[in-house]
C-alpha cells in the first residue's frame, strides 16, 4: 500500500486519466474530488460491503415457507 500526505489543493495522478484532488480538511475529515472515465465504477468501500451483506441476506431461505407451498 503506497501511504502519500497531501494538502488542501492538491492532486494525485492514478495511470493517465485519473486525478483525485483534495478540497476540503475538516475535524478528522478529508473532502475529496475525484475525476476519473464515467465507465469507471467509483464507490466508498462501506457502501460496496453493505451491498454485498444484503445481497447475502436476500439469499437466506426459510425452508419451512417451501414446505408449505406442497398443500
């Protein structure tokens, strides 16, 4: 994992097309804008996990409603 320090107002470059930029510090936050290809997907991690739980969850079946759909 490569660890960079950056100040308001600047920028890193990811490969050729992709530029994050800081715009805002605040009390133990960072506002940043990031431009990037639209079909790139750009999501915060914790949104994509509480995706995933969801989605796990919806597959939970309740075998005891199967065996009711025989009567």
């Amino acid at each position: 994992m490569l660890v960079l320090t950056r100040k308001k107002g600047q920028s890193l470059l990811i490969g050729d097309d992709i530029e994050i930029s800081v715009i805002k510090l605040d009390d133990g936050s960072v506002k940043l804008a990031i431009s990037a290809p639209k079909e790139l997907s750009i999501l915060r991690k914790e949104l994509v996990k509480e995706i995933e739980d969801e989605n796990k969850n919806a597959t939970i079946i309740d075998l005891s409603i199967l065996k009711n759909l025989n009567k």
